[in-house]
C-alpha cells in the first residue's frame, strides 16, 4: 500500500504535489487522473506511480487526496465507495463540499479532513486552512497530516463552520494580488517604467511587504503608517485608495466570494 494517493492531478493537486516531493519519497505516492496520456506523462516526468483509474488509487493509498473540482465529487465519492477502508483517511480540498457530505457518500465512519490550499504551493509559500477531528486520529497519523500541509507552506487548524472564510482570506485570494501587483505594474508603465522591470519591482514589494507582517508580527496598520511621512508621497497615494475605495472593494470582493462559497455548499 501507498501512503499518499491523489485523485485528480490539476494545478492545485500537482502545486501540492511539488511540495509533497521534498518530504515523501516518489514510491509512496500515487495518482490518478482522466486522462490517461497526461497522467502517463506526468507520472514519467515526477517518477510517482499512475493509477489507471479512481478505484485503484482509492484502494492503494492509506491518504487519499481528493482533488478533484466540487461538481465532480459526487461521481468520484460513488466511484470509489467500495474500496474505503476504516483505516484510511480521506482529505479534501474541495470548495463548498463538506465533513458532512463526503461521509454521506462514503459512510459514517470514515475519517476526513477537509482543507482549502492555495496555488502558491507550488512554490512552497501556500497557505492552507485544515479542520477535521482530532479525537479520531492517532498522534502519528495527526504528524503525517502536519507533514503534508506544512510539504508546501504554512497550515491553520481551524473549526469547519470558518472555513469559507478561509476561501475568503486564502482560497481565492492569490487572484486579488496578482490583480493588484499587474495594476500597480500598469501605474508605473504609465509614467515610463519598462514593463517587465514594473512587474518585477510590484511582485517582490508585495513579497517584501508580506514577509514584514508575518515577521516583526506587527499590525499591518501600524507597518503602514511607518511608510507614510507626514505630506509625503505615501500618504498622498494611501488617500487616494480611501478615495477610491480599494478598502471596500477588498471587503465586497470577500463577500461575493463568501456567498459563493456558501450558496455551493447548501446547493447539494
């Protein structure tokens, strides 16, 4: 038996997957995925074994990582029913798709943790919201969960009636940087700066300025007023982001994507 089997192998399950490499050896892991060309093909290039179907690798691995988008879910939890064992554990990643759900289909007794990661693990800077019940686990195993969210960034446990939220702060929010760094690039074109220099100069600020909160543990509040000199030139652009409502629109951005995130879950 494997220890560590994925069933869908997209951008998060392979982001994953990157990290997980540098703490599991290849021939603990095992994937499926629909098509079988890619899988093949992946499976030469990182040297993890391919599983030519979803009941295989569900009956191989004792975590079993289900990657797969929530409206395919339900086809893969009656696919792979049959081939649950007490003993194994069951991980999701799946928006909207809940503790509750997965035990529905697959049985009471089965054990799942639900997590919502981010795509920055593909770099190793993910940041995952985990929740499942720790009484039903033993220490080593609660360790080998530990190992794989931690393979590829940081992990928060946290109770699953927050985990929307977690879409909210974490889930989804890489796209929201990654708009904000290409407006902010697009600003300084504007005034002459090459592009590819502005890109580069946006990301690693916002890189820099990360690692500041989550290193000197200060209130972002109080990061900022450091930066902005009483009529100097921060200040004039902080104002301008009131003005316009950048704060308000990072809130309402929040909530749309916490509706949606809702609305999937009570759609069943």
């Amino acid at each position: 038996m494997k220890s560590i089997g994925f069933i869908g192998m997209g951008n998060m399950g392979s982001a994953m997957l990157s990290g997980m490499l540098k703490v599991f050896e290849t021939e603990e892991i095992v994937f499926s995925r629909k098509n079988a060309e890619k899988g093949k093909a992946f499976a030469t290039e990182k040297g993890v074994e391919y599983a030519s179907d979803n009941k295989t690798c569900a009956a191989m691995a004792k975590y079993l990582i289900l990657a797969v988008k929530p409206q395919f879910f339900p086809g893969v939890l009656e696919e792979i029913k049959t081939e649950i064992r007490e003993e194994q554990i069951i991980i999701s990643i799946a928006a909207g798709v809940t503790i509750a759900d997965i035990k529905k289909a697959l049985g009471e007794k089965v054990r799942v943790v639900r997590a919502m990661p981010n795509t920055p693990a593909l770099l190793g800077e993910g940041m995952t919201g985990v929740c499942f019940d720790e009484s039903v686990y033993s220490e080593g195993e609660m360790q080998v969960i530990r190992k794989i969210f931690e393979s590829f960034g940081k992990m928060q446990i946290i109770s699953e009636n927050l985990m929307n939220a977690v879409i909210c702060v974490s889930g989804s929010s890489p796209a929201y940087v990654y708009m904000f760094i290409e407006a902010l690039a697009d600003g300084a074109v504007k005034y002459g700066l090459p592009r590819q220099a502005a890109y580069e100069m946006a990301a690693q600020t916002v890189l820099g300025a990360a690692k500041m909160v989550l290193e000197t543990g200060e209130h972002p509040g109080v990061l900022k007023d450091k930066v902005c000199s009483p009529g100097g030139t921060t200040i004039a652009g902080v104002a301008a982001l009131e003005e316009y409502g950048f704060r308000n629109a990072v809130l309402k951005a929040c909530d749309k994507c916490y509706e949606k995130a809702d609305s999937m879950s009570k759609k069943k």
